[in-house]
C-alpha cells in the first residue's frame, strides 16, 4: 500500500472519529434548552473564525482559482457544511444519535446511484446486492411497524445523506486543485453565513441558554461544549478533505462508515443513549451493504483498468 493511501485511510478514520463526537455533544445542548439552529450556526462561525488566518494564508495568490471553481466552492459550504449540519443536528432532535448516523451512511448508495446515472455505466451484480442488503438494514432500523421512529426525524436524516454524498464528491474532486485549509475555511464561512440568514428569516430558530451541560455524567460549562464541537468540526473536515484526496470519495465514504459505531459508543458515554437490538441488526445490515456496493465498485474500476491497459497501443520506437 502507497503512504499516500495510507495516509488517506488514517486520516478519513480521525475524520469520520471527530463526526462521531459531533452528535452526541449537540445532543447535550438540546437537553439544556439549545436550539439546532444555534447549535449548527455557533459551530460554524467558531469554526470558521479558528480557520480565517490559516485558509487566508493558504489561499494567499490563489484566489483566481477561488473564481474559477466558485461554484464547488459554494455547493461545498451549501451543502458539505450548512446542508449536512442543519439536516443532521436537526435530525438528532427526532431520532437517536445512531439511528440518524445510520440513515445518513446511505450516502454512499446514493453516490452509487448518482455515478451511475452521469457516466450511464451499470453498477456490478455485487453493487446491487449490497444495495439490496442495505436497504434491507433501514427497514430493520426504521421498523415500519413501531411508532417510536419519527418521520420528520427520518426525512431529515436522509436529506443530511443527500448532502453527505455531495460533501465526498465534492471534496474528492481533483479538478478543485484548493488547498485543503483554504477550501474547508471558505466553506465554514458560506455555512455559517447560509445558517445565519435562515437564523434571522426564523426558518432555522436561534435559542441558547447559559445553562451547565451534563457530559458524561459531568457538569460542565455550555462554553467548553462548543469549544470542543468547534475543534471537531475544524479538525473533522480538514482531516477529511486531505484524506479524501488521497482515496477518492468511494473508499473515502467506506472508511466513513466506521463513524457508525464510533457515534454509538460516543452517545453511551456522553449522554447515555442506548442502541436497540434492532437498530444494532439494522445497522449490521447497512455496513454490509455498503461494503458490498464498494466491493462491487472496486471490482469494476479494476477490471476497467485492466481494459484500458489492454487497448491501449503498445509504443513504437
């Protein structure tokens, strides 16, 4: 294996780490009286005001590039930093930590899906079974037959996924040739100023309260809270644009999907949540359908490859 993939595979893993505390912390704060909308907002401007000197450094002589890419870059914060927080944290509201991190690893299906529909190559066999066995898992995990799922709490999961697919495909992109710091930075600031608007227009209710915050079983102030949510998210989206340069967005959001039991044991301690047989079957199934479909897909870039080397004339001295 390169030190390069490695790379990427180490540093997608503290990515998707980072994700996984994410959850829990907010959840801590919506017990105290906090809001989504300045759960998310807070997040980000905090993140964004501990990244201005480093993304301006970075991007210092590169702003034509800016200008050139401006539209990844603004989808990137739309979507990869506004879109992905506020459909998760509001989701956590509704629905377990868990169960809205499993809903929102069906991300990869939908870049599956996306792939497909754009280079109108067919998926594998192997893909369509693990979409198959994914799909599956949600109907375990969502279990159709009990009211203690919400709706709204499961719509807003699977539009937080929508914006996971977009946050890989974007940042795996190698025609965005942007410094890593400098691409999350001009994200953190376009989501924090999407979030913000939402905030005054009332579409995404700013509340917060000075209150203590039970983490762990430990009293702790609201302000050491967000300085650990604003850590994470810093060190979880640049970690996870420089590795998903390294891996691409297919493996990068396999990888990814250890953020699933990472959020589940970070739920337990920070703020005792329990996960469910069911949902821990469901989830089961999930994994492995993802890890089908990427199976699939790694089967099918090799044997392209192999193709490719096949054709290809042979050079002539």
């Amino acid at each position: 294996m390169r030190k390069s993939t490695l790379a990427g595979f180490v540093l997608t893993f503290v990515s998707a780490a980072l994700f996984a505390v994410s959850g829990p912390l907010a959840k801590s704060l919506y017990g105290v009286g906090w809001s989504s909308g300045a759960v998310v907002t807070v997040r980000l401007i905090g993140a964004s005001l501990i990244l201005a000197p480093f993304a301006a450094l970075a991007l210092r002589g590169r702003w034509a590039m800016v200008r050139s890419h401006w539209q990844h870059v603004i989808a990137y914060g739309l979507l990869g930093m506004a879109g992905m927080q506020a459909f998760f944290f509001v989701a956590v509201q509704h629905l377990a930590v868990s169960v809205t991190l499993l809903l929102e690893m069906t991300a990869p299906l939908m870049i599956v899906v996306w792939v497909w529909a754009r280079s109108r190559l067919r998926p594998s066999g192997v893909t369509f079974i693990g979409m198959a066995v994914a799909v599956a898992g949600l109907l375990v995990v969502l279990n159709p037959t009990t009211t203690t799922v919400n709706a709204f709490g499961i719509a807003m999961a699977l539009a937080a996924a929508v914006c996971a697919a977009a946050y890989f495909l974007v940042s795996a992109d190698h025609a965005v040739d942007l410094p890593s710091i400098g691409l999350t930075g001009l994200g953190m600031a376009i989501g924090a100023g999407a979030t913000g608007v939402l905030n005054l227009v009332g579409l995404f209710p700013f509340v917060a309260t000075n209150l203590p915050v039970e983490l762990a079983s430990v009293s702790v102030s609201w302000v050491t809270v967000l300085i650990l949510s604003a850590g994470c998210t810093v060190g979880a989206y640049v970690s996870g644009v420089l590795g998903l340069r390294y891996v691409g967005a297919t493996i990068g959001s396999f990888v990814s999907l250890v953020e699933v039991p990472l959020a589940a044991v970070a739920a337990w301690i920070i703020v005792t949540e329990p996960i469910t047989p069911p949902q821990l079957w469901g989830g089961v199934f999930i994994l492995l359908g993802v890890a089908f479909v990427k199976w699939g897909e790694m089967r099918k870039s090799r044997r392209t490859d192999q193709q490719q080397e096949l054709v290809e004339p042979v050079p002539t001295s």
